[in-house]
C-alpha cells in the first residue's frame, strides 16, 4: 500500500483543544508526590503547541501511572482527573505525527502501551474512538518501509518488533469486553486490517497484515466464551481470502496465512463443535494442518461443509470469484483451485445465490483462464441445480437493469453445460403441477409464481442456440402452456374476482401464448404457426366462450401439418389423464378427438392408453360424452385402434341411456356411422350388444331417432349371412320380425321404406325364399298371415312380441299388433293358450285402449272367439274350458 494512503487517511483526523478548564479540578490528596507530578505533567502538556520527542514520552509515561492510580482505585474513573477521551486523542496525534519512512524512536510503541494501560481503567473507550486509533496506528506502522534484521540495523529491527508486539498489545486490550473478547469490535479490526492484505502491492505489507491478523485470532483462541459471536460475519470472507493466499509464491505470506486460516479454524471447533469432541478435533487439526497444501484443503472441505453457515459459505464462494477476476494470475490459480476442491463433494446449502449469480454474470466473460471459466461454470451448474428459484429471479433482475442487451443473462444460462435444459425442465414441472383459483404468489423473493415461471420459458425459448434441447421438451411444455392457457380463460370469471387480479390473469394469459407461439416457432413449425393464424385459431383459444374450438384448431394443425411431436404429444396427455387430480382433463379431451385422427398417433394406441381413456368417460356430463362418442368413431378409422375398440364398446353403448336427449342423439348418430366401417368378422360381439341395445328405442317418439335406429338395424343385417347367423343373433332377428312388419304402418314413410327392405334382408337371412315376394310387395296384414302360416310353431313367441307393440305410441301399430294378436289366440291350442295366459289379460286390457280402432278391434276378436265357442263346443271342449279360464280371471 502506497504510504501517501496513510498519510491522508491521518490527515482527515484532527486535535481538538484541551477543554480541562471546563472541568472542576480533581481532589489530588490520595496522591503521592510522584503521581502529582505525573497529573500536573498531564496538564501543562495537554494545552496545544510543539513537543519534543522526550516531551511526548514524558507525556505518555504520565498517563500510564495515572492509569495504575485509577485502576488501583475500588471505584476509580479516569474522567475524575482528566477525560479519557481527550487524552486518547493526545496519544492519538502523538501516533499520526510519527513518520512512515523510517522507525527511530519508541514513541509509537510507547503510545501503544499507553493506549493499553488506558483501556483498562473506566470509562470503556467508545467504538469510534477505538477504530480511531486502531486505524491510525495500523497505517503508521504498515507502511513502514521493509526492515529486514542485519548487523548494521538491529536496533531498528528490535524496535520494530517492539512496536509490533505493542500493536498487538494494543489490539487484544481494545477489543476485550469485560472479561471475554467482544467479537463485533474484532470484526472492525479485521476490516480495517484487511485492505493491507488484498489491495497493497507491497509483500511487507501483506505480511504484516497476515501476522496482526494471526496473532490476534491467537489470541481469541485463548477463550472458549466469546461476545457476540453470532455477529462475526466475516468467517466466509476470511476463510476464503486466507486460503488463496496459502498458495502465495511468497513463502512468508503463505506461511502467514496458513497460520491465520489455522487460528480461525481453531475458533470454530471450539466456538461450534460438540464439546466431548473438541480436544480431538483440534487435535487432529494441529496434528494435519502443517502438512502440505492437500492437507489443508481437505480441512478447508471439512469446515467448509461442517462448520461453516450458509452465508459464510457464499462468502468463500463470492471471495474466489472476485480473486479469479483480479487479473493476478496466481490467484485466479488458487481461488480456482480451492473452489475445485470444495465443490469435489455435493455442494450444501448456500445463501446470497443472487450475489453469486451476479458475479457470475459480471465476471463470465472477463475471466480468460480455462481453469477459471470451468469453475464459474461449475458453480453455475450447482446453483442451478439447488436453488433454481432464486436463479431465475435473479436473471430477471439483471436483465431488468442490465445495459448489456436484451436476453443477456438466458444467453448465459444457456452457455452453461446442462444448466438449461435443468433450468427449463424444473420450470415445467412447476408449470405441469396442479393449478390454484389464483396464481401461487407467496411474496418470498425465493419463490417463483406462475407468471414469472411463464416468462422464464419464453425467455429460455429464445434462446437460439439450444433449439435441440427444445426438441426434447416440446411435447410436455406444449401441453403444459396449452393447460395454463385453457385454466386461466375458462375461470377467468373466478380468477378475475377484482381489477387487479383480473388484469394479472389476461396478462398471464397473453404470456402464454406469447411462450407458446415462440415454442413452435423455436421447433421449426412456421406452417403450424400459419394454419393457426388463418383460422384465427389464437382469437379462439383466449375466447372464453370459443376456447375448446380454438384447442381443437390448435390440435387440428398438429395433424394436418404432420407434427412429428404428435406422438410425444400424446403420450403426456395419457399421462395426464391417468392423474385424478388434474384439472384439465377436459382440455386434454378436446385435445386428443383431434389427435386421434393423426395416424401417427392412431398408431401408438394400445390397451393401457385405451383404458385410461375408458376411465375417462365414466362421468356423465354430456359435454364430455359427447367427446367420447367422437373418439370412439375414430377408434374404427384405423386398424389399430379398432384392435382396442372392444375397451370403449360399453361405454359407448351406455351412451344411449344418456339423461341428455342430444348425447342420446349423437350416440345413435355415430353408431349409425360407426357401422359402415365395422364388419361382421371383427367386431360381431359389438354388433350383437347393439343389436340388443337397439330393442329399447325402436318404439321412440321422435321421428328422427326412431329412423335412425332402424336404419342402424337395417345396416346390422345387411352384415349378416347365413354362414355367421349364430345363435344370439338368430334369436333377436326373430324376436323383431313382428316389429318390423308393424312397422311398415310406422308414421314416418322413410321408416316404413327401411323396415321394408330390412324385412327383404331377413327374409334371405332366414332362407324364407317364399316370403321374399310378400315381403316386398304385400301389405301388412297380408304379410303376418302368410308369416303366421309359414312359421307356425313360433305362434307363441310372435304373439309376445305383438303383446310388446300394445304399448307403442302409435295408434296404427298397435292396431297392427293387436289385428296379429287376435289372429293368434284364434289357431293357439290349448296347451299353447295356458302358456299366454298374460298375453291374453294384456289383450283383453286392449279393450280400453284411446284409439277406437284398437278397441274395436279387440273387441270384435273376442266376439269372434266366443261366437267360435258357442258353435263348435263339442269339437273344441278344451278350447271351451280354455275360455273359460280366460273369462274366471278377467273377473
């Protein structure tokens, strides 16, 4: 350090007049004659002018046996005889006006000692005035040239360890506190200390730094209580500083911190360690400590993991950063070096990460050294990892004062091995994890909220050089930005509960977008970007009322413009899926109805992703049925799907007994649809369960579903051959073949037409060659008596299914049904009739049915039967008693 900086530091410092005539003069009458003499001697020299240096030793010499006579006293005061203060500032001045170019006298060294006599008499020195004069006399002796012992100057080598030793001296009485040393005042000596070590460019003067220093830990050591250890904050800074300087070329400074780091070392065993364990703690770090540098590294990685908090960790970090940035080669060596063997091991907990990544920022392009950069990189990289959060806020902050260019600080991030892709995928988990009603801000500085992890996002997605490791995120960050944005518009009626809220929600809204667009772009797909725009697909996706139209438009580019991500895509919506507690399950829906139709992803679907579809569907909101339905017709458009279609079948089918009169609509619509790619050989289970389903709803009142139902049994036979009519299928064929000739006095002319030619088919199914001609062409009527007499061992079963027709809501077909019905109870015999018993009540209630043809018509069958009683009793007594029977229960 230059000597000139002493020079003006002491010139700042001035000597204030005696102001003793202010004060009552003291009782001098326990004095001896000597220690009058000494107080009088006080007096006289204190008024201002010129003193010799016999004069001033004189001086100081009076004060320190006035000191003894107040410190002898039970009660003693220095201020009783003089104020401490103003005789501090005399010593004071005595050290200022000593010169730094050379050491001939012992007036320092005696004003020192006499500093040391006075701190140990009442009142304490105030802490100001204590720095004062720890300053002043630092400065005055650092800067004294290099004094080297040798013959022809060892007197003025024994002087100066004379005056060191009082320095000493005088450094361990100011900083004692009572009767323990007080840790805050040790901490002001070390920092005023401290600049002589790392800013001089002299080596005695780095060394006499590191020996005060040293000595004066030596001297803490000596008590195992301290004051105020709590608040001795400079550990990490020490730790660090003494450590680069143990790699100094200059041997005494490395031997001077070495001794320095050990002292402090010392401290925290005793100060921190469990006490059974501390004497062979310190033990083995006397034992290993003098050994070489690997030695002392490997304590420095103990305490720095063991002993050290972590703020003073991030004090040893930040302390070899600024030294690889000093432009001194052999410290940019040694603060890399130590670093490299801190960070051998998991780096733990560390504080000021903002301070750190701040130098980091600063210092990543000034720091040439190979050796260096891999280290700042190194530490990047592990803060990265341990305390992504605060990494990511601070980025932001700098870029928001930085005048180095817009995305400075991601272009940095990025430039680190790994630490954006371990950047971007904690973002998407945070992202990716459950939604709150309102964005997660906690207020913790440390804590990322929604909208800042979105803009880290975008942020890192503009990042040119990393659009490879885009690549491998793409599916889960689209989906994830998708979710947000379909979150935020659809409650934006419950996020927005007020003005602000309202417009951070819009805000965070457009940044997604924003964050999505620039994703794509990133990932190549300009076309996407394009087809969207023309659709004005982003106008939808923010439109609360429009937004799953604008999904489904977002989904539909993916597909039509051949996204090679379509089947990552996929995958993470099933994954999706699978959780229960994922609130976008909707979106996720939308989104793969039109993904499915990409045959890429057709292609990907397998058992497990089709059972979590199922799963999907188990509610019953029509919304989402309705999506079901659309899925599960274009599960029959390839052929993979329609391996796995057997999982949705029931779900669809379920579908028909919706509580919505529109989802039972579109079931039957898309069944209807579903069945022109269907064929008998792969899917007849499927159309055996609907042929079933089907009987439910032939006899629906709506026109328009009760055509479509029988034009979806029509499709089922024209499926059918005789080779594959198994037995299920038989049976149900002719269990609606009364039914279908019914209804050919259906209402609706286009049902008549297909039940018409539905009879034609069956008639070829059943091999009924003869009634393929009264099928086609006869009336109803004509064609139940031509059936009843070919099939007359199915009377029975054909008067069941009439009995089923009674409640239909058309008049003509229950005209029909019952004109059949009396047709058949007229040829049953008897053992026929005891098995229609119901049958017959339920005829016999038709009596009263509010069409008078129907009533008029049963009526006139049981006229007909009991006239054919009355005439033919002797030929047909079974048939009597039959009717009988019939009549005891009608009763």
């Amino acid at each position: 350090m230059d000597p000139q900086l002493g020079k003006k530091s002491l010139s700042r410092l001035t000597f204030q007049p005696s102001i003793y005539d202010l004060f009552s003069k003291p009782s001098l009458s326990e004095l001896c004659q000597s220690e009058r003499e000494a107080y009088q001697l006080i007096v006289d020299f204190m008024e201002p002018g010129e003193m010799s240096q016999l004069d001033k030793l004189n001086f100081l010499n009076a004060v320190e046996i006035l000191s003894n006579v107040v410190r002898d006293q039970a009660n003693g005061n220095m201020n009783n005889y003089y104020p401490k203060t103003l005789l501090a500032k005399k010593i004071q001045t005595f050290i200022m006006e000593e010169p730094t170019e050379i050491l001939d006298s012992n007036v320092r060294q005696q004003a020192m000692l006499c500093i040391v006599a006075l701190s140990q008499v009442r009142p304490p020195f105030h802490l100001c005035q204590k720095l004062d004069l720890v300053n002043v006399s630092i400065t005055s002796i650092f800067s004294l040239p290099l004094i080297m012992p040798s013959l022809d100057r060892k007197e003025s080598a024994s002087l100066y360890l004379q005056t060191s030793q009082a320095l000493d001296d005088m450094l361990q009485a100011l900083v004692m506190e009572e009767r323990s040393p007080n840790m805050i005042i040790l901490q002001k000596f070390v920092e005023i200390i401290l600049p002589w070590l790392m800013l001089s460019d002299k080596v005695q003067e780095q060394i006499r730094a590191l020996s005060t220093i040293s000595r004066l830990l030596r001297f803490i050591c000596n008590f195992s209580e301290l004051s105020h250890m709590v608040s001795f904050s400079i550990i990490g800074r020490l730790i660090g500083t003494f450590s680069i300087f143990c790699m100094n070329p200059s041997q005494e400074i490395s031997v001077g911190a070495l001794e320095a780091l050990y002292y402090l070392f010392t401290i925290l065993v005793l100060q921190r360690s469990v006490r059974p364990k501390t004497a062979t703690i310190l033990k083995d770090l006397q034992k290993h400590f003098r050994g070489n540098w690997m030695a002392n590294m490997q304590n420095l990685t103990l305490f720095f993991r063991k002993y050290l908090t972590p703020v003073e960790r991030a004090d040893v970090i930040m302390v070899a950063m600024e030294a690889m940035n000093s432009g001194d080669m052999n410290n940019v060596i040694a603060a890399s070096e130590m670093l490299n063997m801190i960070l051998k091991y998991p780096l733990t907990e560390v504080a000021k990460v903002p301070e750190i990544i701040q130098l980091i920022y600063y210092y990543v392009d000034s720091v040439t050294e190979e050796v260096a950069q891999d280290v700042i990189k190194k530490v990047f990289q592990l803060l990265v990892q341990s305390h992504t959060d605060e990494v990511i806020l601070t980025l932001f902050k700098i870029e928001d004062r930085s005048l180095r260019g817009t995305h400075r600080s991601w272009e940095i991030l990025a430039s680190f091995p790994k630490s954006y892709q371990v950047i971007m995928e904690y973002l998407l988990q945070r992202l990716i994890s459950p939604q709150t009603p309102k964005d997660q801000e906690t207020g913790h500085e440390t804590e990322l909220s929604t909208s800042i992890v979105t803009r880290a996002i975008h942020e890192l997605l503009l990042v040119p050089s990393q659009r490879s490791e885009v690549q491998t995120v793409f599916a889960s960050l689209f989906v994830a930005l998708l979710f947000q944005i379909s979150f935020l518009v659809t409650n934006r009626s419950t996020l927005g509960q007020d003005k602000p809220h309202e417009t951070e929600c819009v805000n965070l809204v457009s940044s997604s977008v924003k964050a999505l667009k620039t994703l794509l772009r990133s990932s190549g797909y300009l076309d996407h970007m394009s087809y969207i725009q023309t659709l004005r697909g982003w106008e939808l996706l923010v439109n609360p009322e429009r937004h799953y139209y604008g999904v489904t438009m977002l989904a539909r580019s993916l597909v039509i413009k051949n996204c090679w991500h379509n089947r990552p895509v996929f995958r993470f919506l099933i994954r999706t899926l699978e959780d229960p507690a994922c609130v976008n399950h909707f979106t996720a829906l939308v989104f793969l109805t039109e993904l499915f139709h990409c045959p890429d992803v057709a292609g990907a679907v397998d058992e497990a992703s089709t059972k979590v579809l199922a799963d999907c569907f188990k509610c019953e909101e029509p919304a989402t049925e309705h999506l079901f339905l659309q899925i599960s017709e274009t599960f029959t458009k390839h052929k993979n799907t329609m391996k796995h279609f057997h999982i949705l079948q029931p779900y669809v089918l379920s579908c028909c007994y919706s509580s919505s009169s529109e989802v039972v609509m579109e079931t039957f619509l898309t069944l209807q649809r579903i069945l022109k790619d269907l064929t008998w050989h792969y899917s007849s289970s499927f159309i055996v369960e609907l042929t079933f389903t089907l009987a439910h709803f032939f006899e629906e009142e709506s026109e328009q579903l009760r055509l479509i139902v029988f034009e979806i049994y029509g499709s089922i036979l024209t499926k059918i051959s005789r080779m594959n009519l198994v037995f299920p299928m038989r049976h149900q064929i002719l269990n609606f073949i009364v039914l279908l000739v019914s209804h050919l006095k259906d209402v609706n002319a286009e049902v008549v037409e297909v039940c018409r030619r539905a009879l034609y088919k069956l008639a070829t199914i059943m091999g009924w060659f003869k009634l393929k001609v009264v099928f086609a062409k006869k009336d109803v009527f004509t064609i139940l008596g031509t059936l009843l007499q070919q099939e007359r061992s199915r009377a029975v079963w054909f008067l069941k299914q009439s009995v089923a027709l009674f409640k239909s809501p058309q008049g003509p077909i229950r005209q029909v049904a019952v004109w059949f019905a009396g047709q058949i109870i007229r040829i049953l015999n008897r053992a026929e009739r005891e098995e229609t018993e119901e049958e017959y009540i339920a005829f016999r209630c038709m009596q009263k049915d509010p069409d008078p043809i129907v009533s008029c018509l049963t009526l006139q069958t049981f006229h007909i039967l009991e006239a054919k009683e009355t005439a033919t009793p002797a030929k047909t007594p079974s048939s009597c008693l039959c009717m009988r029977r019939f009549r005891r229960k009608d009763g």
